[in-house]
C-alpha cells in the first residue's frame, strides 16, 4: 500500500515530537486536498484534543476527542496502516480521565496525557522514520 508523506509526516509529529500543533498542519493540508475525509478530519481532531490538553484547555480537549474519536468510529482499519481499534480505545480511555479531572477539580488544569498511534505497517514505518527528517519528500 502506499501513503502520502503527510500522513507519514503526520505519525512522527504525533509520536515522535508530539507537536500536536504540527500535527494539526500538516494533516490539515491533506484533510483539504484529500477532499475532507471523515478519517483524516478525525486524526486531525484529536491531535487537536492533545494539543488543547497540554495547554490547560480541558473543555476543547473533552469537545475535540470526542468529536475525533465519533469520526474514527467510523471507519476500518482498511487503510491506515495503523492500529485504529487500539488508538480508539486508548483514546476512549484518555477523554474518561479528562472528564473524571474535569468533574472533581475545575480550577486546575488537568494532567497531559499523551496518546500514541501504533503502526501495523511496516512500511508506514519506515516512511514515518524517514518523514521525521524532512518536511517534503
């Protein structure tokens, strides 16, 4: 299977660098040219999530993750070459956190927590790797 390199740039900002807002960038581009696909609008929904999450938003990160996670829900693992059943359940588990936080202490900023998504495949991978090293191919 082949991916575009922003997908692949995507996964090492998310995993590697966690800069979310890079993230939000890059996958922002593909969602546009991609014709906004539902998956790619999810992915980049809970990199923003995150993003709102370091930066003591709790109430953006809660409305972004589970707008994300509703539009990952969706799909099938048919072509990401990630595990999206794994990035939902962890991401399931992040927002239960959050509101839990959110419920018993309204005045601090909740914790970060990070997610990770786990690639499947192989060469997503390696392109991952490669992607961490420049901007474009």
């Amino acid at each position: 299977m082949t991916y575009d390199w922003r997908y692949a740039r995507f996964l090492h900002l998310f995993n590697v660098e966690r800069d979310y807002f890079e993230c939000h960038e890059v996958m922002e581009e593909l969602w546009m040219d991609d014709g906004q696909d539902s998956f790619w609008q999810g992915l980049l929904q809970v990199a923003v999530a995150l993003f709102h999450a370091r930066n003591g938003n709790g109430g953006g990160a809660v409305k972004l993750m589970t707008a994300g996670l509703d539009k990952l829900a969706r799909e099938a693992d048919r072509r990401a070459g990630i595990d999206l059943d794994g990035l939902r359940r962890d991401g399931e588990a992040w927002l239960i956190r959050l509101q839990r936080h959110l419920m018993q202490n309204e005045t601090d900023p909740p914790p970060f927590e990070p997610l990770a998504i786990r690639v499947t495949d192989p060469f997503l991978g390696q392109m991952m790797i490669t992607a961490g090293t420049k901007e474009t191919p």
